[in-house]
C-alpha cells in the first residue's frame, strides 16, 4: 500500500493551521505507532526520535495487533481479512525505529484498537510520567495517528501532530486528517519546527 505524509507547501490544510505552539521538552512525550508502511517515512521518523531524545523527550512505541483467532470485533468486521495479526511482518516493530528509541520489549504499549489510550495503562504512565504534551507520529493518519491523537486531547493532553512523520494510503486522506488536527485538537509540527524548538 502506498503512503503519502509529505506535503507541498501549499497543502490544503494550511489554512486550518491559524494556531501555533511548539512543544515544551519538560512536559512532554512521543508517542509513536507503527507498521511496515511507515518505511517510506522511516528517515523523519528516526529524526523525530532523535530530535525528542536530544530534548530530554521520552519515546513510547506503540503496537497494534490481534492475537490468531481473534475476530477483532467491530475492528474486524470494518477490515475484515486485514487485522494485523500478531506474528506477521505487519504487526511487528522496525528495526531502526526500535533501535533509534532505545525502548525496551516491555515498554512498547500493546493495543488492538485505533487509539492507544484504549484498554492499555497509557494514560496512568503518562500521569505517573508528570507528562502534559503528547506529540504523535506513525501510521496511519488518518486511523490510529488520528484517533489516539482527538483521545489525548479529550483526555487533556496538549496535542502536536507531525505532518512529516505521519502516513496514510492517500494524500487526500492525510490532508483531511491534518484539517480536522488544525482545526479541533492539535498543533501541527514537522522534523523543521521540532529542530527550531528544541535549539531555541
């Protein structure tokens, strides 16, 4: 499946985009998700990972999949034949990203649903943590990047949402995701506004 998470600067979200906050490194973390198809956006990926390290950021990795025989609920009767099932290279963590986070086996949050707020212990951890900011990258936008990014906010979380770090199959869909962020829920950032964050 292809993705799309670059835009052009004239991306039709831009309008939507009217406010601007960058992230506090003391009040903050990264929540990542993932799958095979972030590939193509592996290198902003592992600079948003670097960039979050630098700043003192904790990186929480997150994991989405069913265990064989699971039927996924109403999950899987939405994508039915397409449930990541544990064991396969879709449900697994790559490489680089692993490596690049420095985040233990039992660290990364498992999830079986799009947000991964939902039946996990996130939002303790990040109570406990002391953290007030979340800023999600990973795939796909418009699904798990979306919905864990609209339940952070509810929850009272101050949202960033990367726009280069994320993906979908779609621009279209990507671009409809980062309208409903600048609209409603989160400040948008890129691998550009983290590094002129960070260094001020």
């Amino acid at each position: 499946m292809a993705t799309q998470s670059s835009m052009p600067p004239s991306s039709s979200y831009k309008k939507f985009e009217i406010r601007k906050r960058l992230p506090d490194p003391k009040a903050a973390v990264l929540l990542n998700h993932f799958a095979t198809m972030a590939k193509p956006i592996l290198p902003a990926i592992t600079t948003t990972i670097t960039l979050c390290k630098g700043a003192g950021i904790p990186v929480i990795l997150t994991r989405h999949r069913h265990k064989p025989g699971d039927d996924g609920g109403v999950l899987g009767e939405w994508w039915f034949g397409d449930l990541i099932i544990d064991g396969t290279p879709e449900s697994e963590l790559i490489p680089e990203v692993v490596t690049a986070a420095a985040v233990k086996a039992e660290e990364v949050v498992e999830k079986n649903t799009y947000s991964a707020f939902q039946n996990t212990h996130l939002e303790e951890r990040l109570r406990e943590m002391g953290v007030k900011e979340v800023i999600v990258t990973g795939v796909m936008t418009n699904l798990c990047c979306e919905t864990t990014a609209r339940d952070a906010f509810v929850r009272g979380f101050r949202v960033f949402f990367s726009t280069d770090a994320t993906a979908t199959s779609s621009t279209e869909l990507h671009e409809a995701t980062l309208k409903n962020m600048a609209y409603g829920f989160a400040y948008l950032v890129d691998c550009q506004r983290l590094v002129n964050a960070f260094s001020a």
